[in-house]
C-alpha cells in the first residue's frame, strides 16, 4: 500500500495545484469531439424559430436558409461557445478539488481515447463513401 502511495500522492498533489489547466483541456476535450453536435443544435433552434415567424414567406425563407449555417456559425463562436465555457469552467473546477482527482483524469483521458478511436476518427476524419 505505501508503493501505491509514494506514487500517487505526489502526482494527485501535482494536479491539484493546476486544476485551471486541467479544466481547460477537459473543456477543450469536449469542444473538439463535440462542436458540430453544438453547431447543429443552435442551427435546429434558429431554423425552428425561423420558420415559425416566417413560414408564410417562401423568398425570406429561402434566403434564410442559404444565411443560417453562416449566421449560426458567428453567432455560436462569439457569443455561445464563450458563454458554455465560462458555464462549464465554473462547474468543473469545483468538483475537479478532490483527493481523487488523478484517477479522475486517467480515467477521462482513457475514455476520450476510447471515443476518438471508436467514434471520432472512424466517422469524421475517414469517413464511407
């Protein structure tokens, strides 16, 4: 058991004085498996409300939806991308302050492994023709 902990409470003392850092590549994590799950998301709620204001105009409809996906996409990066990190950032910190915190991480990195090698790399970056 003092094997165990000679090793572990140096590493696990060693990430709790950098939590900020480690939240910020938990957050970056999420971001980049996930952007065009949340790109898609607010593109659905534009075209909702859109179309229910809209939907006795068919030329303001059809300009609308050439411009959403841009429109969408500016709107996301200013201001709700910004706004779910400073969200996230401040949930996640808290619970990142324990005394479990390196098996935490390995077992976060260990599942985002398994979700790019699984799910990421097969389906976006080598997708079937």
């Amino acid at each position: 058991m003092s094997f165990i902990s000679f090793f572990y409470n140096p590493a696990n003392g060693f990430l709790l004085n950098r939590i900020p850092e480690i939240a910020f590549v938990l957050l970056s994590l999420i971001y980049i498996f996930f952007w065009k799950y949340v790109f898609l998301f607010f593109e659905r709620i534009f075209r909702g409300i859109s179309y229910s204001f809209f939907e006795n105009r068919p030329t303001l409809m059809n300009i609308l939806g050439y411009v959403d996906s841009f429109f969408i996409f500016v709107l996301t990066v200013l201001f709700a991308i910004p706004l779910m990190k400073n969200l996230l950032h401040g949930y996640i910190e808290p619970l990142l302050d324990t005394k479990y915190l390196l098996i935490i991480v390995l077992v976060l990195f260990v599942l985002a492994y398994v979700y790019y090698y699984l799910v990421y790399s097969r389906h976006y970056l080598h997708p079937k023709n």
